[in-house]
C-alpha cells in the first residue's frame, strides 16, 4: 500500500499528462509566491504569526514556509509529489478550518481553492510528464504493475 503511494498513477494520454503538467506549474508557481513573501518577512512574521496547532508562532511560521516552498518545488517538478502535496494539504486545511474560520468565505476561499485544487492532483497523481514518472520509466519498470504499459506512448 505505502509503496503505491510514492509512485504516480498508470500514465494517461499526453493530453491530461499536459493538463496536470501546466496546472503544477501554474498554481505551484502561484503558491509559492505566497511562500517567498512570508521568507522575505520571516523576521517580522515570526512574532505575529497565528499559533493555530500551539507550537509556537517561529515554528509554525517555519512549517508554513516549508510547505509554500520547498514542497511547492516538489509539486512544480513532481518529484516526490504525494508526500509534498501532505504539508500542502494540512498547511490549506488549517488555514481554511482552523486559522480563517470565524471569517467569512470570501476572506478564506483562496485557501479553499488551493485546498481543493491539492486533493484532487493528491487523488490524480502528477502525470507522465514529471520526475516521479521519469524515475519510475527508468527504474522501475520491471513492476508487475507496469509489466505491460508502454511508458513512451
């Protein structure tokens, strides 16, 4: 089970493989604006910033940078994709459920977009046109799993 995990869907046609391509960098890009903002202003956010799992502001301040960006990259390129989407996806969650949840939904819906938007690639994986998948193609291909695709088509 954990092994399927870490290894993208059966590769689709280059069409939804493009669709998921483009979508990665797009709002990856986007996200990780958002994260290169709250580095750059590390210093001053690190006394404000919301405390919502009671570590402390510096460190959930470090969590959410983590997530924005180095698991942003990791979306953007697709490699290790589903265990970068994880802090993706509870860094949204929080955010949404926890952080902006006395707010009203258009103070808060960025992050239900984004939330949604790390569900579903989590749910269709990153497509043939990553780095899991060129990983996969070049390593692993001898899995019974893939036995009979054609990784090229």
């Amino acid at each position: 089970m954990f092994k399927y995990l870490l290894q993208p869907q059966l590769p689709t046609s280059n069409t939804v493989s493009l669709l998921l391509l483009w979508t990665r960098i797009i709002i990856g890009m986007l996200f990780l604006n958002h994260g290169v903002e709250k580095w750059m202003e590390f210093s001053y956010l690190s006394d404000t910033f919301p405390n919502p799992i009671w570590l402390g502001s510096t460190i959930s301040l470090i969590l959410v940078i983590f997530a924005e960006v180095f698991c942003a990259f990791a979306f953007i390129f697709g490699i290790f994709f589903r265990l970068a989407l994880i802090p993706m996806i509870i860094n949204m969650g929080v955010a949404f459920f926890i952080v902006h949840s006395e707010t009203s939904l258009a103070d808060k819906e960025l992050a239900l977009i984004y939330l949604i938007i790390f569900v579903t690639s989590f749910i269709s994986g990153p497509g043939r046109y990553s780095v899991d998948h060129i990983f996969l193609r070049k390593c692993c291909n001898t899995h019974e799993r893939y036995k009979e695709i054609d990784f090229d088509d």
